[in-house]
DNA sequence: TGACTAATTTAGAGCGTTTTAAGCGCTGTT
DNA sequence: AACAGCGCTTAAAACGCTCTAAATTAGTCA
C-alpha cells in the first residue's frame, strides 16, 4: 500500500538471494561436492579443504536448505510430533523430545489439534512434511486409524494405552500410580480413602483398577468407595459436595486427574474442612497447577523426560535398525508428595 | 534386534514407494505437467482431465511432496512461528495463526523454546525450513538482532513493545488495558486503589503508566500506591501480605499480571478478608488460571485471535504486497469482568 | 624413475516438483 | 496463402542439494 508494487513473489525486501551451495564451492574453488561433504561432516575432505570450506561458508551466510537437501538424499530427518498445544503435560513432553530428537540428529515438526485440525489433519501435515516417523501425544484416533498411519510412516503412540494396537506405544502404568498412592495414604495411616473417577476411555479404567487393586491388598476391600466424577474442576467440586451431603468423610480421597483433585480441594475447604488436617487429597498428573503454592496438591508425575526419550528411541529402532514388530513400553510413574496429605490424626 | 537387519533407511517398514506427480501421469495418460496444474487447481486443463486427473490421484492415495514443491516453486508457503510451547497465552495465539494462515493459503512451522533452545536457536530452524515470514511471539532478544532477522525474512514481533524497532510490531495497548480497570473500579465506587508491579521490562513500564495515568484521570493522584511485586505468585503473596502488614488495607488492588494476581487472592483470602466483599483484585492477561471457577479472577484479555489476524496479515503485506516499511499494530485489549470485583459498600 | 596404492576430489545423474515456452489441430482474418 | 489466435497439453529446463562412480592427485616403495 506503501511503497513499489512490484511483486516480491518470496523475498518480502528487495534482499539478495540466499546463498547456495554453488556459491560456497566457487568462493573456494572447489566443487560442490566437496562442500557438501565438508558441511555434512562427512569423512573425506583433508583437513585444510575442511577449514577453508568452513570458513567460506561462515563469510557468506551460508544455511543449508532442508528442502533441497530431503529431496536429493530421500531423509528429512525429521520427526512428527502431533500434540495438543494446550496441554502443558504435552508442553514437557515436546521439551524433552527436543533434546532427544537432536540427540540422534533429528529435528521436530509439531502438528498442533486445536478446535478446527483435528487428528486426521495433524497426520496430513506431518506426512506432507515427509517426516520418517511420527510420534502422536495423546492420540484418541481408533485403533485401526493409528494402524493406517503407522503403514506410511512409522507412528508411535504416547501416554494411551491401545488394545491390540499395531504400532508401537509409549506409556505409564496408571494403575501403578495409584496403586503408589494408596500405598502412601496407607503408611500415613489412613484407612478411609475414596476415590473419585474420570469420564470413561481407557486410561480411566486403568487408574479405577489401580485403586481397586491397592485398596484390596491392604486388605481394605470394604472401605473400597468409588465416586462419579470427571476430568474438570467442575466434576471435583461436585464429587467434594456429594462427599459433604453423605455425611460419612473419608479421611483421604484421590482424585482422577488434577483438576478434579482442585476441584474437590476448593469444595472441601469452602465447607471448613482442613486439608490436609482433616482430609487427605491427592491428584494425578503433575500439572502445572498442582504445583501452584495455593494448591501444592500431592500428585503422580507421569515422567515427560523418560516418556519422550523412550518415544525417540522406538522411532529410531524403527528407522534405523529395521525393526518392524511393534513394541508397547510401559514406564512406572512416580508419586509426587506435596502439602495435601499428612498421617491421620 | 528382533527381525531382518537390511537397512531401511526412511522406509521403515518395507512400504510401497509413495506415489509420484510422474504415477498420477502414467495412470491418465498425461504429463506431469497437466497433473501439476489440476493438483494445484490452476486454469487450464479442460473439466474432463480435471476429473480425471482428481480421480487418479484420490485411487493411488497422491500426496504432494512440499519439498520438491517448494523448491520448485521457489516458495514455500510456510509461515515460521516461534513459540514458548509453556505458554498458554502462546497457544492460544497459535490456534488462532493457524486458521489465519490457512485462510491465506499457508502452512505453519512451529519453533519452540525450551530450557536448552534460545531465540537464536529457534531463528535458525525457522530460517532452514525456507519459512517465507516468521512470527516471533514474545520474542526478548534486542532490537538490532531482530532487525537483522527481519532482513533474512520479513519477521513480526507479537505481543512485545520493541523501542525503535526495525520490525513489525503487533501488540496490545497495555496502559489502556490497564486503564480499563481502573475505570471499572472507579465506576464500581473504588477511590482506594492500590497497584502490584511486575518486574522490568517494556510492559511493565506501559501497564504501571497506565495505571498512574488512569488515576490521575480520575483525581485520585492522592491515592497512587504502587507496590513491589513480580510475575509470579510468590511475588503476589508477598505483596498481599505486605498490604495486610501496613494496616492500610485498599478496597481494590490491581495486580500486574494473573499470577501475581492469584497470590495476592490467596494471601488475602487466608488472612480472613472477602474477596470481592472487602477488597475487589484484578489481574491481567486472561489466562487459564483466572478462568478456574476456584479463582474466577477479573481481568483483562490480549485478544488473541486479532493479534494473531493482524500478525498474519502483516505477513501478507510484506510478502504479497511488498511492503517494506515496517508498521506497529497497536490493538485495544479488553476488559473481562468476573468474580473478584464488587461495588463497595 | 615408474608402478602401485591410498587419499582426495569431482562430474553428473538424479530427487519430485513447477514453470516457461512451444506445440497441437483448428478457425478466422488479412 | 500466410499467419494470428483459440483452448488445451507437454517437453524440458530449472530448483539446491546428495551420492555414486570415476577421475585426479599425492604418497610409497622398489
């Protein structure tokens, strides 16, 4: 609207072109492929080629050009991440898959689900950017779905346990870490412990059996009290107020997720009861919100780092050594103990 | 370690070659070219290889190959946008760059920073991938350094004030953010309002002034009370308890940021005073935290979704319409009236 | 010195697209 | 008769890199 009108397909400024391999090997007065080899650090090149090579390159600016270079050597090199970019769990995990990816020499392509891409978008992007391996966060596709995808370009699934999946999937034990939970309510000396459930999927069922399982092999089969509930702070509040009507208080309820466990924490200290003093509450997951000192909630951590490195190296066993048998890798999580369970008084 | 040990190097599984431009040809009995030109829906080819064509291509599953497209083409239709992936504010603006980009025809690529990835870093992934114009969301790194980018490629600073910059700038006006609440406080019958600072930087600065300022507006020079505080909780408890010590309690605090905001509600509220009924609290930014039912905190939103507009089509003029004087985009926040603010009494 | 080997270097053919310019068999106009 | 134009199609040359195979140079030893 401003200034010349004449059309700047790519450049936006009037900037000189970028400059190319061709341009480097020439400053030198080498070939390409020689500079080639020198910027891929491959063995070859003596030693004096290498540092006026680098050196050129270093004067001119010179960045390589992934597409260029994915299209003459068929690797991208690039791994597909599809996560939900609001999902601070998922935050964490894209931060260590980072370090992982670059590790072996990868990098990241994030795919991101918001209210109008969903999965089966997220997998076009990733596939059109060519990635060699996929690494889906949270994907509630069905099974057969992953199993497709999985056939064009390897997929590994993380933090969903999949029945009979064909791909490789990467996960904690949440039955395990409620049981951890139970475990620790238990030593602290409580006896009363309720749980309040989630919606319903695979991941809710898990962490139910984990409560059960645990509360049996305290031998507290009959104290055994499972809430309705749901994944929203919503669902805590009304499973705290469900719990106040009863009239009968657990001395320590756990929560499905962290959201419900504040939910519940803001209802039971609206009423007056003192948490921890008078009723233990726990959460899963390890939010960010848990970690907030106006809630410091006990919680699971669901370990991002060991999930995210774990995710990588299924896909590099995948490129790179040929495996073709899909692998499920379930991981322990760990108890995260805060300011919202202490011993039973 | 499990199966056969022949190399696969992007393969995988040992899957059929993806289809090419050069398949889809083979399949009508056309040129590459005319299937180029249907695929990317240009005028030309007649209704009847169109249909064909289309037809071919869904049956052997055609997906282009950005790569060889965009070096083809010289243009990668890819917008570059650097992200602090632990951001909610950030998501939400990336939700809003995708749809905005997609209208115009353009794919993101997203960088994030993380503990172990600077600025820097995310500038060189976005420049490799050939991204056409890139997005720095909240980007810190100092005037002559994003100049310099933008000179590599036209580059859009979001939601930071840059003095002097050599760029393009979206942000919102923060004085008048901030300005809003003081107006909706007076208007509530508050005289007695005290602000909590952040920390330094360009928008602290902006929102303090525009506290300052408000209040003069209103007569209430008298009543100027700023104190210490910072973008985090802990900081909002302290400067809660701070306020609590001086025995001169306001009826409204006005807190620099959500956080900060929330550590003060805690403080307070733990202390035995109503929140709204004693002292109305207002924060800002919007985020997640504020909208907890537990909190239900007043505040005031960036409006995300036009910053990420303009943000995009900023982009548009620079590369489409070869604009080349950089612009400051500077857009109204909005107040959001919640729970935390009452009519004194 | 020449023959032979080892260490470097490079020509050139792709990779899967886009794009330019030319070509198809016509009709219509000079 | 020459040729410009029609609506469509296509051959072939890029794009910036990698990689194979072959060429060149340097080094060693008799």
């Amino acid at each position: 609207m401003d200034d010349l009108d004449s059309a700047h397909p790519a450049g936006g400024n009037g900037a000189t072109p970028r400059p190319r391999l061709e341009d480097v090997a020439a400053r030198v007065g080498l070939s390409t492929a020689s500079v080639s080899l020198v910027l891929r650090n491959v063995a070859g090149p003596s030693e004096r080629t290498r540092r006026r090579v680098l050196k050129a390159a270093a004067e001119l600016g010179y960045r390589p050009d992934r597409n260029a270079s994915a299209l003459a050597s068929r690797r991208s090199r690039l791994l597909g991440v599809m996560v939900d970019i609001h999902s601070p769990f998922h935050a964490e995990l894209v931060e260590h898959l980072h370090t992982a990816a670059e590790e072996v020499g990868y990098d990241l392509v994030l795919s991101t689900l918001t209210r109008t891409r969903d999965e089966n978008m997220a997998f076009e992007t990733l596939l059109a950017f060519r990635c060699e391996a996929l690494i889906l966060l949270g994907a509630v596709s069905p099974a057969h779905v992953l199993a497709e995808l999985d056939r064009k370009a390897p997929a590994i699934s993380v933090g969903r346990r999949i029945a009979e999946a064909d791909l490789d999937v990467v996960r904690t034990a949440d039955d395990d870490g409620v049981g951890q939970i139970v475990d620790h309510l238990v030593a602290l000396g409580h006896r009363s412990i309720a749980y309040v459930d989630g919606g319903k999927g695979a991941i809710v069922t898990d962490r139910r059996r984990g409560y059960r399982d645990a509360m049996r092999r305290h031998g507290l089969d009959k104290r055994i009290r499972v809430l309705r509930g749901d994944i929203t702070e919503a669902a805590g509040e009304r499973a705290g107020r469900d719990l106040l009507d009863s009239g009968d208080l657990p001395s320590a309820v756990v929560a499905y997720n962290d959201q419900c466990a504040i939910g519940l924490l803001t209802a039971l200290r609206r009423a007056g009861v003192e948490v921890p003093d008078t009723v233990s509450v726990v959460g899963y997951d390890d939010d960010a919100l848990s970690r907030l000192a106006c809630f410091d909630l006990t919680t699971v951590s669901q370990n991002a780092e060991e999930q995210a490195r774990q995710a990588v190296a299924a896909a590099m066993e995948r490129l790179e050594r040929g495996r073709t048998t899909p692998r499920e890798i379930v991981l322990a999580p760990s108890l995260v103990v805060r300011g919202t369970t202490a011993r039973t008084r």
